[in-house]
C-alpha cells in the first residue's frame, strides 16, 4: 500500500512539473495564448503554434498542446496562440478574419521578442490547416520572422477561389451572414467579411518569398488538395521536404488514437524542428 501511494505521489509530482513551464498570458487586447518554456536547459529554439479554423490554441484532441509540451521536454519554447473572434472550440460565432489573423500572429511574434532568452535567429512557425495559410502569408510578409515552418494539412493555392466557392461562403457573401452544420462538431456562423479578407490571396505567391526551412504534413485521407509537390517546387528555402501519413484525414485521426497518424505527426514534427532550430 506505501509503495503504490509513494508512486502515485510521486506521479502526481511528475505531472505538475510537466506543467510547471506553461503561463496563460495576454499577447494583445483580445489575443490570449499559453507561453510553453522548457524546466531544464534552453538554447533560445522557439516555435509560434497557429490554429486552425474556428479552433483554439489547443488543437483538435488537443494536439497542439501535447506538440508543445513534447517540445519542451526537448528544450524548445512555445507559443500558442488563441486568434480574435475565434480561438475557443466552443464558438460558434466567428468574428475573426485573414486580416485580424495575421495582425493576431505579429503581436505574437512581437510578443516572443520580449521574453527574456528568446533567440529570434532560432524561431519557427507550427500551422494547421487555416493556420497554416497564416503562417505562409507571414513568412511571405516577413521572411526573416522563422527559420523554420511545419505546416499540418496546408491549404494551398488560390485561397478566394477556394473559400468563395462553398454554398456556406456564397450565402454569407450575398446575406452577409451564413450557418453550417459540421457533423460530429458544431454549427458554425461566418460573416461576409471573413471571406472577403481572402480575396486576391494566393498562397503560390507567397511561397517563394519565405527564406527558411519547410515541412509539410498532411493525411491521405485530407479533405483538402495534396498539393504538396507543388508547394515544395514553389518554397524558396532549404531544406523542404513533404510528408504523407497513410489513412490519416485532416485532424490526423486524433479522435482515434490506435491509428498512430496523431504521434506519427508529432514524431516528424519534434525530428524536423531538432534538425532545422
């Protein structure tokens, strides 16, 4: 009996210092995020997590979050960040568009070169899905913000063709407002505004211009194009390199954890981030 309460507290223990380096802070009016240091050595290495659409800064199964954590246990800093008018997985009103996105991602940027340690030469960006349309447009806007970036299912392209094209964004566009129901999820509500933000956006345009290390990540089972190849002819730094996890749909199967696509893209992403920070 001693010996499995002495284990439990000793776990328990285990389990506070895991936690013991991640702040809840204030990056701007409105933007709050989770500020991830690592308990022992580090080198200054810092990843920007961008979520995606109508998401939060913990990502579907939380797997952001779990990315972060397994950064730090590898001496790498964090930023999550929840965007404006949409970072709470329980919204279903989304005020948030591209613009306040990327406005959102310079004040989180500007926020990690004021914490004390950081090394802006050894910065990346972690986007998923609709984050990963931010962390290109900023790259592309600031190509020397990150030396590295991990996108998990990018879209790719035209992004106006592609947000335009919907029945949800073509009713939002001509009422001003528009609801869907996203099975197994919930009911969401977007502005004409939100898509109006994507017109003239073309991610191929602004590929080219980011300097830095590229990865993409993506499932086989996307909803999304695998454009990958086409990304990584388009990139202008070195090394890029493009993954596909067999079965894995756009969230990475992460409500099914026996499949191992959630820890195959973790495992790629903590490989990628060791060799290119």
């Amino acid at each position: 009996m001693m010996r499995r309460l002495a284990a439990a507290i000793t776990l328990s223990a285990a389990a506070l210092l895991a936690q013991a380096g991640e702040q809840n802070v204030t990056i701007a009016p409105g933007v709050n995020g989770a500020w991830v240091t690592p308990d022992g050595a580090w080198d200054g290495r810092t990843v920007l997590f961008l979520h995606g659409f109508a998401d939060d800064m913990n990502g579907a199964g939380d797997l952001s979050k779990r990315m972060s954590a397994r950064l730090a246990r590898m001496g790498i800093a964090s930023l999550r960040v929840n965007f404006r008018g949409e970072g709470d997985r329980n919204r279903s009103d989304i005020e948030s568009t591209l613009d306040t996105r990327l406005a959102d991602t310079e004040a989180a940027y500007a926020f990690l070169q004021k914490q004390p340690g950081v090394q802006p030469a050894r910065g990346a960006v972690l986007g998923w899905s609709l984050g990963s349309t931010t962390a290109i447009i900023t790259g592309g806007r600031h190509p020397q913000w990150f030396r590295s970036m991990v996108l998990w299912s990018s879209p790719s392209g035209d992004q106006w063709r592609q947000m335009a094209s919907s029945p949800v964004a073509q009713k939002a566009l001509r009422d001003g407002v528009a609801s869907d129901d996203v099975p197994g999820w919930k009911r969401i509500t977007t502005k004409r505004a939100f898509y109006e933000s994507f017109r003239g956006v073309n991610l191929d345009q602004s590929l080219p211009k980011y300097p830095g290390a590229f990865l993409t990540i993506r499932g086989s089972a996307d909803f999304l194009p695998q454009a990958d190849a086409q990304m990584l002819k388009l990139v202008g730094g070195k090394p890029a390199e493009a993954a596909l996890i067999s079965g894995a749909d756009h969230i990475f199967n992460v409500f099914a954890p026996d499949s191992g696509a959630a820890q195959r893209v973790m495992d790629l992403t903590a490989d990628w981030l060791a060799r290119t920070l």
